[in-house]
C-alpha cells in the first residue's frame, strides 16, 4: 500500500507500466469534473470509475481482494478511512467472483485516512475495506477509482 498526495505521482510512475497514463489522466480530472460512471481509458487494462457515496461504519463493511487489478483510489471531496489486512488471516466471506474481480473477507487491520487530495495504491494482495467513517457520522465522498492491471 501506498498513501500519498497526488501532487508527488511522479514518485510512482514506475511501479507499474500503466501508472504514468493513470496519473496523467487523474490529473485532469482531480477536480471532479467528470460525471460518475466507467471510463475505459486503454480498454479494460486502465478503466477509471468516478464515484459518490456517503461512507459507512466500519462494523458495516467486508474487505475486499482483487487479482487482476492494481486499486489507485483518490479522494476528490470528503473524507474515509481505509482499512488494510492480510487476505491470509480473513476468513472468507464471499468467493473470489472472476467476472468481477473480487472477493470479500471479514477481518481487521489497521485504518488509514484519506482526505481530499490523498491517493492510495493498494495491490492485489492486500485486502482493503474503504468508504468507512473517517470518525462518527458518515461523511459525503467524492472519489475516482482507477483500476490498473497488473
């Protein structure tokens, strides 16, 4: 896991061949300027996926796993916590779904906060539970997802 500013992209452009595309891009539409939806932005081995939601507790949400894809998440707007594990020492929820790219956990692991301007690389094999409470109430998200492959 990485947890940065999206003004020191730069600093991780090489870890992955595709991450210099998804900063430039990100970097265009850091304000928010882009309707939700799917972007395919190099067909379906860059897509980004601009999205709202209010967060939830962290009692309410499952960590998830992919294997195909590399999770770049960036706060536009708002604040959350993200919660980090170990996929090996969750049991598991909901079965890996190849369709989807996913599968769910139920675990602990460490938070980490986000606020508006943070980005987070997370890799296949760290299982990861975002959009929760950053402290009390729920929060308003504004948020990209950009999926990179591996």
């Amino acid at each position: 896991m990485v947890k940065d500013k999206l003004s020191a992209h730069h600093l991780y452009e090489t870890l992955n061949p595709r991450f210099k595309a998804a900063f430039e891009w990100l970097k265009k539409h850091a304000s928010g300027d882009i309707p939700d939806g799917r972007y395919e932005l190099d067909g379906n081995k860059l897509v980004a996926l601009p999205q709202r939601y209010n967060t939830h507790p962290f009692s309410a949400r499952l960590f998830e796993t992919h294997k195909k894809y590399i999770d770049i998440q960036y706060i536009i707007s708002g604040s959350e916590k993200i919660y980090i594990g170990d996929p090996s020492s969750m049991a598991v929820a909901v079965e890996f779904s190849e369709e989807k790219d996913i599968a769910f956990h139920d675990g602990r692991g460490p938070a980490v906060d986000m606020a508006s301007g943070d980005f987070m690389i997370i890799w296949p094999h760290e299982a990861h539970a975002p959009g929760c409470d950053p402290a009390a109430e729920a929060v308003a998200v504004r948020k990209i997802i950009l999926k990179v492959v591996v």
